[in-house]
C-alpha cells in the first residue's frame, strides 16, 4: 500500500485565465502553452479544450478536503 500523498502541482499563485481566481486545472496543449482555469471555467470550457490539450492537471478535488486538526 502506498501512502505517499504528491503534493500539488499548482499553488495560490497560480491564477485562472478568465478571471483571476486560484486556478485547480491546468491545460497543457498539444501545440505548446498551457491555460490555467479556476474550477468554474475549467467546467464551463472543458468540452473546449479536451479537443487541443495533450494534458490536463485536474486538482479541483482539493476545493473539498478537510484539513486534519493540529494538537497543541
């Protein structure tokens, strides 16, 4: 069993291309470039670009964890 958690790949500085929120989906295209998407634009473009992306970086999931309680 593998427990090693990956650490994301995109970070707060990472922002959407339509209007500047964090970005959770990243789009690598096959003619080169990348776009950035907040959650909502990468569901209101996604039929768009799966046709042009040879890779898409999905880590809306991270939108619903529930940090774990630190002790003291």
């Amino acid at each position: 069993m593998n427990l090693t958690l990956e650490a994301p790949r995109l970070t707060a500085h990472d922002r959407c291309d339509r209007c500047g929120a964090q970005a959770y989906v990243q789009v690598l295209l096959e003619a080169g470039g990348e776009l950035m998407f907040c959650a909502h634009h990468a569901r209101a473009h996604q039929e768009a670009f799966t046709s042009v992306a040879s890779e898409v970086i999905d880590e809306t999931e991270r939108l619903h964890l529930k940090p774990e309680p630190v002790e003291d």
